[in-house]
C-alpha cells in the first residue's frame, strides 16, 4: 500500500492550484506604477566594429525615456564568469570582458548594442529604428576547428587567439592511455557533434528593475532559478551594489532547464536603467530575441577512442572534446566540458584508465552554458555510442559488453577522481530488461517489417553527479562560489511552519515535495507547513536549484534545521513535563515522556517557544526558528539504464518512438510522481536533441533557427507514453536524506538508446551506417542511408 | 483607437484598443488576466490559447479589435466561482499533467476545445490535437492522460504514477 502522505507519498501538487486558475505569478505579470519598458538594438551581424552610434534623432521620438549605448557603461563591471578553470599549462583561463552593452564590437546575433528606455514597448521600439548606426563587418568565427587555425579572425583581439583553455585530464594518466590505445586487442573509435540546442522554457526571460530613492534600494524581479547567485554577481560583480542595498525577487518562473542560472546582461541593465532614469524599467523578451541571447547548450565536437583487451574489457578511454564557448564565458561555462564532463567519463564502467582533453574556443556565436545536464549528457552519448559500436565490431550483444564491465563493487573511486558512493548498475539494467520487455523485441520487429518498416532496439547506461558539490572540492577546480545551501525552519508560535530555502522551485514542485519532509520529520500534517523560495530579502541565502542539487544539498539543510527544531523543542517539551531532555521522544506531532504516559502537543510547544510563560529562560532563548547550512560530502550518483525502440520508414527516413522505457536508481525518493514527472520530461527534451533540435549557424555567423519555425521543439505528436522505473534505490550514502537527484536524467540517459536503437534500425535494414550525428531528423537519416 | 464590447468570462467590458493591440495583450494589460501566457511571437506555442465564440484561438492571432461582441473565455473563467476546478483542470492535477504552469493554461483550454468536440479522444487523437501547444517540462506524458482521464477514461493502464 503507497503511503499517502510523508516521505515516498505522492500527494497532489500544491502549487498547482494557482497555475491551473491563471493565478500565477510570473514576473511578466508584474507591472509597477510608473515602469517604462526597454528595448535592445542587438546586432543583426556575428562580428563586426561599430564605426558609428547616433542615437540624438532617435532620442527626440515620442515616449522615450532615455537610450543607452556602450559608453555609458564604461566603468560598470564586466559580466562575470564563476568558474575559473586552469588549462593543462597550469595557466588560468582567458577570461574576455563581457560588456552589459556592446562597446566597439559586437560579436554575435543578438550581441546588445543599445539599450532604449521608453514609456511603451512600441514607442522603444519604434526608437529604435531611428538609431543610426554603422557596423563594419569583420569575418565571423564559427567553426571551432578553424577558429583555433592560424590567421584565424580574433573573438576577442586582446586575447591573441581563440582558445579560451586547453585542459587536459587526468594529465598525468595521458601517456599511460596513449599506451593502452597502441597495445590493445581492439580499439573503437568513433568522432561525432553533440548537437547546439536552446533550452527553451516556455517562459521567456523577462527583467524587472526597481530603484527607490526613498532608502537607495535597488529591486530586481527576474526570471532566475538561483535569485542570490544573481544578487552576488550582479551585485558585487558588475554595478557594485552591496547586497542590503539590493533585493532579488524570481516569484514563479516558468521552467529553467539551465538557462536561467546565469547571470545575463538584460537583469543589469534595468536594475542600473531604473536608477539612472528614476523609473522602473522593465524588459520581456520576445521568443526570437530568447534564441539569440538565452545561453546555449552542448555544441562539442568529440573524438572518442575506446580500447579492449582480448576478452573484451575496457582497458583504456581517450576522449579528445571542442567545446563552444560562444561569444562570452557564460556564468558557468568553463565548467559544462571540464569538471562537469570529464569527470564523468568512467561511465558506469571500471575501465582503469581514462584521459580527455578539451579545448574550449571562442566562437561569434551566443554563449553556451549549461542545459539540462551540462557536460553529463555530452559524456553519457559518447560512452554509450562507442560502447555500443564497439560491440557491433566485436559482433557481441551491447547489453552483455556493458554487463561485463560494469562497475560492481562500492563505493569506487574512479581514475577521474570522483568516487561513487553507491550503485547497482546491474539491477537497473535487470529491471530495464523486465520493463522494456527486451525478450519481446524480435517479435516486435517481424511485425514491423511485415508492414516495410525497420525497427531498431537502442540500450544505453548512464551515470551522473549531482547534487553540486563540496565546497572545498571545487573551490580546488576553480569554482568561484561555494555550493552549500540553507534553509531557515521559522516555527510560528501556532504551531504552523515556514520553511525558507534556498532553492527555487521552477516546475520542481519544491512547495509540495519539502513540506513532505519537514512533516515527516515532525508528525504534523504537510498543510501546516509551507515553503517560501525565490526572494533574497525574506530567505538567508541558497545557491539555487541546478544541477539536481534541490532536495540533495537543500533539502539536506532543511533536515538539518528541523533537526535543531526539534533539538530545542524536546528541552522546552523537557521542562512542560519536567523530565530530562534525553527521555523525551517525538511521534506523530506528540512530545512524550519515554516510559510514561506523560505528553505535550506540538502546538502547546510552539506556544510555549513564543508565550514562555512557563518556560527555561535560564537555559534557552523564546523563540523557535532555526537556520541550517549545508554542504555536501561528496556528489550524489544518480545512475540507470534506458532503452528505446524506434521504427524507421526506410523511404522517408522518418524515426517513431516507438518505446521508451527507463530504469532509474535515485537512491530514496520523496514524491514519486514528482520524480516520474522529472523523468518524463528530461526524456521529452533528450528525444528532442536526439531527433529534432538543432541551434544552426550559417558560416557568417547567421543565427538559422531562431523562432519555433525554424527550431524543432518535440510536440505531444513526436513522442510516446513512457514506461519509467524507480524502485532499484541504493541510497545515498553521505546525505541525510539519502536521495541523489533526479531532474537531469532523462536528458541524460536517452540521447544514446535514441541513436543507438536508429543505428540498429538501420543496419537491420542492410544498411551500412555505424554512426549518425544527431539530430536524426528524417532527411539526415535518408541520406545517412543512402550516402 | 477603436471602442470594443465583448463578454470575457461571462463578464461584459467595454474598452477602447488601439487597432494593432492583439487580444493577448488586451487580456494580460487592459483586463489584467495574466493567465494567458505569451511564450512566442509566431504563434507555435499555444501558451495563448483562449475560447472565443466557443472555439480554442490563439489570442497572438487575432487583434482585440476583432473581438467586438465576441463572447470569450479564458483560464480565469475555468473553475467554478467557488473555486472548484473544472473535471479537466481537476485531472491536471490528479494526474501531475503541469510542472512549470506556464503552458498550462493554454493546454487546458485546447482540451476543453478538444473535449467538446471530441468527448472519447484516442491518445492519438490527443497528441494530434496538441500540435499547437508546446510543453517542455513533461514530455507530454501527463498531459495527454490527464486529458484522457478527463473524458472519463480508464488510464490506469498508463505507466506510472
């Protein structure tokens, strides 16, 4: 029997109350008195110098407030980058000034050039056009390859070339792989393209700034899913406001998916633009202007090589990566294809010795950041398509060249430097085998063939590291931040709760999923307590919600301090029923004396904390509210097997999902729908990049897919029911909760299986195709097919 | 400018629009109906979904000039003044069909449209249908049987949850 409410309950989601009715509160349906609405003039071209900026007739146009260019923010801070990572050399990155507004140079589509303040959209835009400007074009840097060639045109000129770092990992193990790669039995190799995508939440960005002269407070309302990151960078970083000075709001923000963790040029533009004017200027942005200037996804370019002995096992992984950095280090960039990539790189296999190099390059193209998974997915697809090409080579089944060198034994210190805590990748591969009922698949094909289709099985693994991170680990590898996070439990003196995060809830179902916890922990009923996120001025502090870090490091830090709730609440239970604090036990929201039939209630304790009448004032402060930070020991390892089954129309080159199914170990879970929920769309969206969406430039830099036209999103028509499974949980072993995080892994785990099940498909069909780049869209496999 | 007169929910509003004011923005700006999501401008996304004169429309695609006398409807006017939420909107949440929120209010008012017409839809029939409305939190899988379970079909044969 599921449990109804708790922890592993599915209770309905709060939150959706509101979404359902209209009553949401997204920050485009915040408007203040008196907010004027910016426009951003944003170069049409990838590179070139601005010969010329005139903006006095375009000031003169009805309703303008003000236009800003450039130079008004000479002396204004660079947008900053929060991950420094140090190249193979031991050299620091290079590290580009990246302007609010263009100064001399643009260098992408979208690249914002001038900012115009008016008292309606319309009337900004309309000013816009009267801006006379002059762009001397200069060659576009696209490629990454012909970027790093000499003669090269510069993304940056005073950085000599477009390298922004080579790294290599683990160096000292290079040799050694080179070693193996020469001596073995077989080597597979396989070179692809981890396809560009926009992560596209439904939501576009939209920016709010708010100055009040009465107090010299600055409020910006954002679309963020980490409001204090945003307070911290922006603040500190860029226009040098302290943080009590400065209150960040991101109230309901509709779905992030990465691309909303980074701190953009848009937020500190109105925050500085409602100073300077003295009026709330707000920005919302177009779904063409989200193309080219919301951070991109992926975009490398890889060189795989994977050796076996004789008998099959791995011996050796080389990995050779171009990562697109785009036009500016993005917040976290330099991170996605370094220690969020290579570190991943053992897959759910003991190949003992693993070496990858990557060269991140400046391209006149929009910055590429973390999507969904960030660096995890471009790891995973590479594994699990050389895997599974190395296995048609060997002419073995997939399934079984996985199996035998699987990792089985924990926790396991990969040579990648990551240690995973806890595992059982031979469980979720049994379970996937039940659920996907593999044994069916020769059936299933006979009768796809009868109807002149071919179909295709496609199996991969995965694993990843989630929940980001201990601090002190990757202040090591260059992050600029700690990754703990916090939590205020603020008992009221009714016994009611609220539970300030900070974490920020963006389709997470946070509102539901935490209280499950927190009522848990103390007997009480979910509906009395409630969580608030999302507002730098009511919670302490939080790094935010990415990288499955929510209930893992935040959720972490809520048990910490309920924890001291209920610590001082046993003292004050203690002294209603004067007995001694180690004989009271706590049960269904009941304080009790351990061998007797004495009992407070929690509500007559939380009164007590607040009217302390009666109550130790010589030994505790009134009051009951406690705070917790916390950082994690370690990452958590989320892990699974995924397969997919795909019919191909051999004449048009059309793939159907046929089947998709995933077996996922998440350690505990608290709110198995929400965590259902987490899969299907991450699947959804990993489809999406296996067989739909492409973020395409043309040689000049020309931005090709930048409207829902041009960019193909998966609709409800493009995919299947999913059958997804949870129950193999080996638990975290160093949270309290014992969860490791789900929100990334079906983007993922299906990538793979996806290609994988396509190139079986294919070569069923006699075709001789051993790999295609994705994404698999019905052209590009017809002539995958045909050459 | 032009002077319109039109029911919204059930409610008669006169107003004066400029002719190039799309019926988005008259909802979200003049009215203040911020249920109505804008989540692109060459009308794919269907976060704007609205009922006018009882048929789904996408409110970037018509100017609020048009809607003179029209009667139209939108998410605000889905649950039952007391609050209780409409048998779709109920199986949303049963069924955990949003995450983010904010497609859905354009999703349930296609499936009212849908519903209407089309009482018993196939699943087929659902995703067809739902070619104009994008989601990108989940995977549709919750969507589509949310609607289904909404036209009174047995789904617990669906996977999951």
């Amino acid at each position: 029997m599921p449990k109804d409410h708790g922890i592993g309950a599915s209770p309905k989601r709060r939150e959706d109350v509101r979404f359902l009715t209209g009553a949401g509160n997204y920050t485009d349906d915040i408007n203040v008195y008196g907010q004027a609405y910016v426009h951003f003039l944003r170069s049409d071209v990838a590179h070139g110098k601005i010969t010329k900026i005139d903006t006095s007739a375009a000031a003169d146009m009805p309703g303008v407030v003000r236009i800003f260019t450039g130079a008004d923010f000479e002396g204004v801070g660079s947008i900053p980058c929060g991950w420094q990572v140090t190249d193979l050399h031991g050299e620091p990155m290079k590290e580009p000034a990246h302007p609010v507004l263009a100064q001399g140079k643009v260098r992408h589509v979208g690249d914002p050039i001038a900012a115009i303040v008016a008292d309606s959209l319309e009337e900004a835009r309309n000013a816009a056009e009267a801006i006379e400007l002059d762009i001397e074009e200069l060659p576009a840097v696209v490629d990454m390859k012909a970027a790093l060639a000499d003669g090269s045109a510069l993304v940056h000129d005073d950085l000599g070339d477009n390298l922004c770092y080579e790294w290599g990992f683990v160096e000292d193990n290079r040799a050694a792989v080179d070693e193996a790669i020469k001596n073995a039995a077989h080597v597979t190799t396989l070179e692809l393209r981890n396809n560009r995508l926009v992560a596209n939440p439904m939501e576009p960005r939209v920016a709010l700034g708010e100055y009040s002269r009465a107090n010299d407070h600055s409020t910006l309302h954002t679309t963020s899913q980490n409001p204090h990151v945003i307070r911290l960078l922006m603040g500190a970083f860029v226009l040098g406001i302290p943080e009590h000075k400065l209150t960040v709001i991101a109230p309901d923000v509709g779905g992030g998916f990465g691309t909303k963790i980074f701190h953009y040029a848009e937020e500190a533009f109105v925050t500085f633009a409602s100073k300077a004017c003295n009026r709330p200027v707000k920005w919302t942005a177009s779904r063409s202007e989200a193309f080219m200037s919301d951070a991109h996804g992926r975009d490398h370019v890889t060189k795989i090589e994977l050796a076996l002995d004789a008998d099959n096992n791995f011996t050796a992984l080389r990995c050779d990566t171009y990562a697109n950095m785009g036009a500016y280090l993005s917040t976290f960039a330099s991170s996605v294809p370094t220690w969020l990539h290579g570190t991943l790189l053992a897959g759910n296999y003991k190949t003992p010795l693993v070496y990858t190099n990557v060269k991140a390059v400046f391209t006149n193209t929009v910055p590429v950041d973390a999507y969904r998974g960030a660096g995890r997915p471009e790891a995973t697809f590479q594994i699990e398509r050389v895997v599974d090409k190395a296995a048609r080579e060997l002419g073995v089944d997939p399934i079984a060249l996985r199996r035998q060198n699987f990792i089985s034994e924990f926790p396991y210190a990969t040579p990648v430097a990551v240690e995973y805590d806890t595992g059982d990748y031979v469980a979720t591969m049994d379970k996937l085998e039940e659920i996907a009922d593999l044994s069916g698949f020769a059936a299933r094909r006979a009768e796809s063939e009868k109807n002149g289709k071919l179909r295709g099985l496609g199996v991969n693994c995965y694993i990843e590291a989630c929940g980001i991170a201990p601090s002190n680990l990757v202040g090591q590898l260059g992050a600029r931040a700690g990754l703990y996070d916090a939590a205020t439990v603020r008992v009221n003196a009714t016994g009611s709760i609220s539970v300030m995060v900070g974490a920020h809830s963006h389709g997470q179902g946070h509102e539901t999923a935490f209280p499950q916890v927190v009522a848990e922990m103390l007997g009480i009923d979910e509906s009395m307590v409630e969580i608030v996120h999302g507002d730098t001025s009511k919670v302490p502090f939080g790094m935010g919600t990415y990288g499955s870090r929510s209930l893992a490091v935040c959720g972490s830090a809520m048990v910490r301090a309920t924890e001291k709730i209920i610590n001082k609440a046993k003292k004050i239970a203690a002294h209603l029923m004067e007995a001694s604090d180690a004989d009271i036990e706590l049960k269904d929201g009941q304080f009790s004396v351990a061998g007797t039939d004495k009992s407070v209630a929690w509500g007559d304790v939380t009164l007590a904390a607040y009217v302390p009448h009666n109550y130790p004032l010589e030994d505790i402060e009134p009051g009951l509210e406690e705070t917790a930070f916390y950082d994690p020991a370690n990452f958590t390892y989320p892990s699974g097997a995924y397969a997919c089954e795909v019919e191909l129309d051999p004449d048009t080159g059309k793939v159907t999902i046929e089947r998709f199914s995933a077996a996922d170990d998440f350690g505990n879970v608290v709110n198995p729908m929400i965590v259902e929920g987490q899969v299907h769309g991450g699947i959804g969206q990993g489809v999406g990049q296996a067989l739909l969406e492409n973020a395409a430039y043309d040689e000049n830099g020309q931005l090709l897919s930048a409207s829902y036209m041009d960019y193909a999103m998966p609709r409800a028509d493009d995919l299947p029911f999913y059958t997804v499974d949870h129950s193999c949980q080996t638990p975290c072993t160093h949270n309290p909760l014992g969860v490791k995080g789900c929100g990334e892994a079906g983007a993922i785990g299906s990538p793979p299986s996806v290609i994988n099940a396509v190139i079986d498909a294919m070569q069923s069909g006699g075709f001789k195709v051993d790999h295609m780049d994705m994404p698999a869209s019905p052209g590009r496999v017809w002539a995958a097919m045909h050459g | 400018m032009v002077e319109v007169t039109l029911k919204v929910n059930g409610k008669s509003v006169t107003k004066s629009v400029k002719g190039n004011t799309l019926m988005t923005e008259f909802l979200r700006d003049e009215l203040r109906l911020t249920g109505t999501h804008v989540g692109c401008d060459t009308s794919q996304c269907g976060a704007c979904v609205i009922h006018v004169n009882g048929e789904a429309v996408k409110g970037c695609t018509m100017f609020a000039a048009e809607a003179d006398g029209a009667e139209v409807a939108t998410i605000e006017g889905m649950a039952s003044p007391d609050g209780t939420l409409s048998v779709i909107q109920q199986a949303f949440q049963d069924h955990h069909g949003l995450q983010c929120g904010f497609c859905t209010p354009g999703m349930v008012m296609s499936a009212a449209a849908l519903l209407k017409d089309n009482p018993k839809p196939t699943e087929a029939e659902v995703r067809d249908y739902l070619e104009g409305n994008l989601c990108r939190c989940t995977g549709y899988h919750n969507i589509v049987k949310a609607i289904m379970a909404a036209s009174g079909q047995d789904v617990s044969s669906i996977a999951a949850e």
